[in-house]
C-alpha cells in the first residue's frame, strides 16, 4: 500500500527539480497538495524557467518515459507559475 504523500516517482522528480534549481536553470517549482498524493498522475508540477523560452528540453527524459506533458500554465488556479508538467494515468501510477 503507498503511504499519503510518500510516492518514489514523485520524490524523484522533485530531486529532479530541486537540482534544475540549484544550478540555475529554473527560478522556481512547487507541487500543491503534494501531501496528499497516493500517485504521479494526480501530481501537478508547476515550474517558472529563468526565460520566458520553453523549457521542455531540461524535461526530454521525463516527458517520453513517464509520458508527460509540458505546456503553459495560463489559468493561474493552483499556482502564478508559467509552466505545468502533468503525468498521464496509464503510465505513472504504478
């Protein structure tokens, strides 16, 4: 049974995240509710790159083996951040 909140892909990706941002190639990211998550397909990253360019080649790995999808966040509900990375269910909630 996964724990709330405790999911391995998640936290690998976060890592992931937290290195973009240690060498400067994201400003920022943040995964809301992520104490709540059981699994990858309900997790929304959301992402602001130092440039207002597309940053989906620091993500190539990420979108094609855990089908994912990077795209513009313009509705601003659950973050002010530019960028969503969103997981398909069929490949992520393993």
């Amino acid at each position: 049974m996964k724990q709330i909140g405790n999911v391995d892909t998640i936290q690998l990706i976060k890592d992931y995240l937290e290195s973009l941002k240690i060498a400067g190639k994201i400003n920022d990211w943040e995964l809301p509710y992520e104490h709540l998550l059981t699994r990858l397909s309900a997790a929304l990253f959301f992402i602001d790159n130092v440039d207002d360019n597309n940053p989906s080649h620091l993500f190539e790995g990420i979108l094609v083996s855990l089908e994912a999808s990077l795209r513009k966040h313009d509705s601003h509900q659950l973050s002010e951040m530019l960028w969503e990375l969103r997981f398909l269910p069929q490949f992520s909630d393993n």
